[in-house]
C-alpha cells in the first residue's frame, strides 16, 4: 500500500508545484513581474502563501520553475546512469527524458520563454540558475570521468557545450524549426560526439 500512496503524493506535489509555475507566469505576463506578489501567486494557484514557500523560496524561483530539489533530482538521474555509458550519451538521455511533452508541456515551456525575454529583472535568477545546474553537472561528470574538476576543465567545458547544445535545440524548435525538440537534442548531440567540422 505504501508504494500507491507515494506514488499519489509524489503525483500531487508535482501537480501544485506546476499549478504555482503558471500561476507565477500567467501573472508577469498579466501584470509585469515587478508588479507581482507571492501571495497573489498562491491565490491564483489555490494555495496558502505557506505552501507556496514550501515549494519556491522565491518569486523569481517561481517564475523559473525550478527549486533545489530539481538538482538534487538531476545529480541522483545523472548518476544512475550506466557508469560505462558515454557521458553525452547519458546527458542527451536525460535532457530527452526531461523535454518529453509527458514531463514537460510544451506550452508551459513556450510561456516560461515569452516571461523570460520580456523580464530582464529575471535576468540574474536565470543565470544564477544555470550557473547552479551547470556545477552540479561538472561534479558528476568529473567523478564519472574519474577526474578533478579543479584540474581539468574538460568536465566543465563537456557540461557547457551540452547545455549550448540543449539551449540550441530548445531555441530552434521554439523558432518554428523542423521536428520536435527531442529529436533535435539527437541531431545536436550527434553533432558534438563528430564535431562541428
């Protein structure tokens, strides 16, 4: 019985933390994201202003969409991945996983991307952002790669191009490109694994 109900709980924490997400983005884009509080964000996604803390610790992490835990998540995925597997091929498996129309719906994707070019208040929690995903990546694949991450900068730079190419791939489905989004993270893997050249 146990594993139903986590299963259950797990299925409602996602669905308040994504009631949150748009609730924070419907109102920027209502309103501007100066003129947006956290307790009308909760209002809007039918929760207290404590439950909203329990999942964002911030407006801007709101807006986002992302908390600690989802690098918390990213590492335990990351490193559950075969330890003999290529580490783009382990990457490109988890960003597909990640971008699936069944994790991710592509018109909150599309929405969250509309907010962030017209925020540029949003700028820094953005970069700080991925700045926070990046590290986790490097120490992963550092440790997968058997590596100190202080010494070589091949785990940093094979994170950095990952992302460029995951950012890339995102932008080009975005932009009326061809194809869906996962199946341009494959071409733009591919493309890293025999180079650009």
């Amino acid at each position: 019985m146990e594993q139903p109900d986590h299963g259950l709980r797990e299925r409602k924490k996602r669905e308040t933390r994504r009631a949150i997400h748009r609730a924070a983005l419907d109102l920027v884009e209502e309103s501007g994201f100066d003129a947006v509080t956290t307790e009308q964000i909760a209002g809007r996604a039918g929760v207290s202003p404590r439950t909203f803390f329990n999942y964002f610790a911030t407006k801007e992490g709101a807006v986002l969409g992302t908390t600690p835990a989802d690098l918390d998540e990213l590492r335990a995925q990351l490193d559950a991945r075969p330890a003999d597997e290529p580490i783009l091929d382990s990457i490109r498996i988890l960003v597909r996983d990640r971008l699936s129309p069944s994790s991710y719906d592509p018109d909150l994707r599309a929405q969250r991307r509309r907010v962030l070019l017209g925020e540029p208040a949003l700028g820094p929690a953005l970069v700080g952002n991925n700045i926070r995903t990046e590290n986790v990546l490097t120490e992963v694949v550092a440790a997968r790669l058997g590596v100190d991450p202080r010494e070589s900068v091949r785990p940093r730079v094979t994170v950095a191009t990952a992302l460029a190419a995951v950012r890339a791939s995102i932008e080009h489905q975005q932009s009326g490109g061809t194809g869906t989004v996962e199946d341009a993270v494959d071409e733009a893997f591919a493309l890293l694994e025999t180079g650009l050249g």
